[in-house]
C-alpha cells in the first residue's frame, strides 16, 4: 500500500491492470468516485480542475484558453533545418524546452530537417532564442539511421552531474543510408506489402544538454514514444506507443514506470500497462470526419497535480496527407491527474487546435513539447509544434514547415470557479490536512468580491474565522493573501478543517495555505521557472 502526498491511497497492485471493455467510453477516475477521508494540502497550490476538492458548490466550472503568438518563435533558417528544401523543420518532436534554474536560460531540444538532426537552442527570455553555432547537431549522424522523434528531460534532481539531461531517440534502421525522408523505402503499418524498418530507441545522459552520450537501448517500443518524471512519486514514466486489443487498428498509451531512467537499458512488453485512448466525447472533426484517436499523452508535475497533454489525432489518414501534402491534423486537449496515472479529462475542448487554413504556420500537426509548460510570475508558457506543410522543393509535404509556437495563460488558469451571472454563490471543501500559516488565493475580484471562512470539520464555523471576519478579496492577482481581522497568520486551528469560499462577480482559480509569509506554496512548476525558490519549487 502506498499512500500519495495528498493522502490518496493506491492499490497494491500498481501500475493498476486495466482491462478494456469498449473502445469509446471515458476511463475511470477512482479517486473522484471514493475520495480519501481527508486531503492533504501541503503540497502546492490547490487547483478547481475537477471536483476532488469540492464538498459542495453552487459554483459554476470553466475551463482557460490561452492566447497565442502570432507568429513561430522558432522556425526552419539553418541549413540543417532547412533540409535541402524538402521538408523543412525546426520544432520539437517531441523534445523539451525547459527553465534552467542553474544557468538562468530557456533551453530548447528540436528536430531541425525532417527525420534528420537533434538541435538545441536557449533564450533568456523564453521568446528569443539562439541557435548554437556551426551545424547545429547535438547527436552524430549515424549512416543508416534516420532519426524519428526524441524526448529530453532536464532532472534538477539528478545525483551525478553528468546525468542531468537524459535523452530518449527513436530511430529506423535501414541496410542503406538514406539522407532524405523521401528517400527511404515506403513502410506503412497497415499496408502488409511493405517492409517494417528496424527500429530502436536509444538512451542518453549529458551534464550539459549539448554533448551525449548513450547508455543503453530498448525495441519493445512504437514511434512517438516519449517519458516524463513523476516528483510526487519519484517515478520515470514512458507513454509507450500502442495499440487497442479489441482493434488493432486504434491507437492507445502505454504505461510503464520505473525508479531509474536507466534501469536495465529498458523493458519488456509485461512490463507495459494499458493506459489511455480517446473516447466518444472526442468528437470528430465536423470537416474531417474521422474517427478521433490518440496520438501522444505527455505530463509534467505543475503545483499539486500531474498535467497532462491529449495530442488528439483528427485524420486524415496517412496516405490521404501524402496524396494532398496537407499535414496531419492534431489537436492538443488537457487532463489532470491527482495519482499520476488516471487523467480527468475536464470539458474536452481543444486547448490548442490546428488552424486547418492552408498558408498558416500552424495548419495542422501540433506537438506538446517535453516538459509542457514553463511558469512566469503571473503566466504559464507552453511552447508547440506546428506545421505549414509548405515544402521549397514539393511545393507541399505533409512533414514540412515544422515551427515553435508560444502560448500564454494565466498561472492556474486551466479552470476557475464563478459565480455565473454574477449572482453570488459558495464553494464549500471537502475535509483538509495542512501544516501552514498563511492562506492565499489566486482569484479575479475586479468588480466584485471574495471572502472565505474556515469550518473544521463537521462544518461548524471556527469563530475566529468567519465570513464577517474575513477581510474582502476585491482586486485580481494570482497571489492574493486572505486574512481576518487583519491578522496574518492563522492560529489555533484544529488538525483538520474546512474552506467555504463566497463568491460575487468572482472567480476562483487557486488556493493553498503555506507556512511561508512570502506565499511560496512548495508546489511544482512544470518544466522550471525564474521565479523558483532554491529548490526549484513554487
């Protein structure tokens, strides 16, 4: 038995074995269904993504969009990126970008050429970056082997220096060295006349993110592989590539987790979980019309949850792209998860969606970078994929025009809980542990109000801190302290308590309670940020 730092208790068996039954109903989410007795709040700030939190509200739910750049902040200049004219690229696939807290940079792994080179870029700004000088290659090329995707991870936690970015590269292997995509011998997955390539994934470390060295190899794997680490449980993940059993033509996630990123070179197909697909409120696209599978799910730990991304695939099909040079759509949706493995999936709308207008950068094919998302002060930047499918030399190409897109949203701002027509209404918690002595919130108040009151936790009102003693909320900030009778610091309170919110013309994105006056909520913070404390945390 394993208890989770929010007091979630996990099966012993885990990762949990779960059967598939249908290919279009909603996975479960066990731990919304049976909630522990109490939850710990000590980690992070607490987030409205879902109803874990929430004993009772008259409060309505919505979802953020973010907003994004007009324009790539990346996109194919180099010769290496620029491919000989065929299918240019400079984005990652999936990569990393990640805030360096030891060197006070953004760092940004790409695939520069289609199925060509590694690359790597840095900025102190996370918007303009720099290049490296010379070629551009972080890996050697390796006569016969066609680079597909990579993943990095940037391990702040790493014990040995040399390890502290490590690397996943999937490769096909040919008996020939082709230089172009184009080039190589046709292989398609549901075509049983052709020839499947060798494929291998390799593993790397490095102390500096530009020179690598590889470690070990694995094959019990599909492309579009990729691995993320899990803080909470001290846990390297890979969301493995594959396939439905009760239609192998369906795209799902595996899962398999491990202590150490290297731990025996790799894994065996046992040792794979199944994990996610889409189901039947991943509508299709109107247009399209295809049935909507999964393409990738990466996470990244961000306060107190794992967020995950969906890479929706839409269609066409792979040899409708390469009849029309047009890309493959994907769209890219949220999920959260509170044990690290089962994801709520919120309203299922399009976080970031392709364009689909051709002459757009972003036509179609979106990509999560490795790492998600990076915290600013007041916002969160999540760096993507994109492709135009503009090819110099095809003229289009379903692989071509690959750029870096920037989207910015609020801090916390993947869902806020308001009073809908600003009518007023409350939000009532379920039980809470936590140790500090300051409470905070993020919350939009302009034009209206916010008060809390502190209950234990039969929700009778701890006198001291009721409604009428709370100082009113009235300004929007994505740190805002809340206090009573103007009194700092919460005292006297019993082990286990509860937090009624009352809103009017509001909206409530987060709240956490901390023992530093400063408001440091001891939370993660995705793939790093400036304003990290010395442990890299909020």
């Amino acid at each position: 038995m394993e208890r989770l730092y929010n007091n979630i208790i996990l099966p012993d068996q885990w990762p949990p074995r779960m059967e598939e039954t249908t290919l279009d109903r909603p996975l479960p989410v066990p731990y919304l269904e049976n909630k522990p007795e109490y939850i710990d709040i000590s980690v992070g700030r607490q987030l409205f993504v879902d109803d874990f939190l929430i004993a009772d509200t008259d409060l309505k739910r919505e979802y953020g969009k973010p907003e994004t750049c007009g324009s790539p902040v990346l996109y194919p200049e180099t010769e290496l990126e620029l491919n000989d004219g065929y299918c240019t690229c400079a984005c990652p696939f999936n990569g990393g970008v990640f805030f360096d807290q030891k060197d006070r940079k953004y760092k940004m792994w790409y695939h520069a050429g289609w199925f060509d080179g590694s690359a790597y870029a840095e900025s102190r700004d996370g918007i303009h970056w720099q290049r490296l000088s010379g070629t551009g290659r972080i890996l050697d090329r390796i006569p016969g082997y066609m680079r597909d995707g990579d993943m990095v991870w940037l391990d702040e936690q790493a014990e040995k220096p040399e390890e502290r970015y490590k690397m996943l590269v999937f490769y096909r292997c040919f008996d020939k060295d082709y230089r172009y995509y184009h080039q190589k011998p046709r292989h398609a997955h549901d075509d049983p006349t052709t020839v499947a390539p060798r494929e291998v994934a390799v593993f790397c470390q490095s102390g500096d993110g530009i020179h690598w060295q590889q470690t070990g190899e694995t094959r019990a794997m599909g492309d579009n592989t990729t691995f993320f680490y899990n803080p909470f449980r001290k846990k390297w993940v890979f969301s493995l590539r594959t396939f439905s059993k009760l239609d192998s033509r369906v795209r799902t996630r595996g899962y398999c987790e491990r202590e150490d990123f290297l731990e025996d070179g790799g894994w065996k197909e046992e040792d794979i979980r199944f994990w996610a697909r889409t189901d039947i409120f991943d509508r299709p696209d109107p247009e399209l019309g295809y049935y909507t599978q999964i393409y990738n799910l990466d996470a990244v730990a961000y306060e107190s949850i794992m967020l995950g991304v969906y890479s929706v695939f839409m269609g066409p099909p792979n040899f409708v792209c390469g009849r029309t040079g047009m890309p493959k759509i994907n769209d890219l949706k949220l999920g959260f998860s509170r044990d690290g493995f089962h994801f709520s999936r919120g309203e299922y709308g399009d976080f970031l969606a392709s364009s689909r207008t051709p002459g757009t950068w972003d036509y179609g094919y979106l990509h999560p970078a490795g790492g998600i998302c990076t915290v600013q002060e007041d916002e969160l930047y999540f760096y993507y994929s994109a492709f135009s499918g503009d090819s110099p030399r095809f003229g289009h190409h379903k692989y071509s025009g690959g750029g870096v897109g920037l989207a910015k949203l609020r801090r916390d701002g993947f869902a806020c809980m308001y009073d809908k027509d600003g009518a007023g209404g409350s939000l009532t918690s379920e039980v809470l542990a936590c140790s500090g002595e300051y409470f905070f919130v993020n919350a939009d108040c302009r034009g209206g109000s916010l008060r809390a009151e502190l209950l234990d936790e039969t929700g009778k009102v701890i006198p001291a801190y009721s409604r009428d003693k709370c100082q009113v909320v009235c300004q929007d900030g994505t740190k805002q302290q809340v206090t009573w009778d103007g009194t700092p610091a919460l005292k006297g309170l019993p082990e286990k308590i509860r937090v009624r919110f009352l809103l009017n013309h509001a909206r409530l994105y987060a709240f956490w309670i901390t023992d530093d006056a400063e408001g440091r909520s001891h939370g993660y913070l995705g793939a790093g940020s400036p304003v990290a404390g010395k442990d890299g945390r909020g």
